[in-house]
C-alpha cells in the first residue's frame, strides 16, 4: 500500500489502521509496536512528522543557507508565512 505522506494531520493518522500506521512508521525510520493502542501509535507517528516540519521551516527560513536563522530572515520567512495565510501569495 503506498501512503502520501506529504501532509498527515492526527486526524488523518487515525483513519488509518494498525498495520498502515506501521507501515507508514517504517517509511520514516521507526518500527511502531502494534500491541499498543491506536492513540500511542497516532501519537508517536505524529511527533515524527512534527520534528520533520521544524526541520524544512528551519531551512526555508535560513535563506542565505549559512545555518543560521538571523532575526530579519525569521521576521521575513514569518512575513512570507502570514501572506500565504492570508491568500496574497
């Protein structure tokens, strides 16, 4: 079964059964118990996601890709951000 994965929300995660959350655990570098309930696995699926989503904002925030996040880079990625929100781009 292939999983898009691009964007798994917890509400997402738990419409999918034991064995897809394992599978998709898998994709990610993890091996999930399955004798643990739905939740425990929705919840430790969700942090992986999570951490990889502070990762690729910390990236694109860091425009001159030094590796550091300067605070005219943060207060323009945030700018960039609220626009997207708010439709303008």
């Amino acid at each position: 079964m292939g999983l898009l994965n691009i964007c798994m929300t917890k509400d997402t995660l738990k419409q999918l059964s034991k064995d897809a959350l394992e599978e998709l655990g898998r994709t990610k570098g993890i091996e999930l118990d399955k004798r643990y309930n739905k939740t425990k696995l929705v919840n430790q699926i969700a942090a992986v996601f999570k951490k990889e989503e502070k990762e690729v904002v910390y990236h694109e925030a860091d425009t001159n890709k030094d590796g550091v996040v300067s605070e005219k880079e943060a207060a323009e990625f945030a700018e960039r951000q609220r626009r997207r929100r708010l439709g303008y781009c």
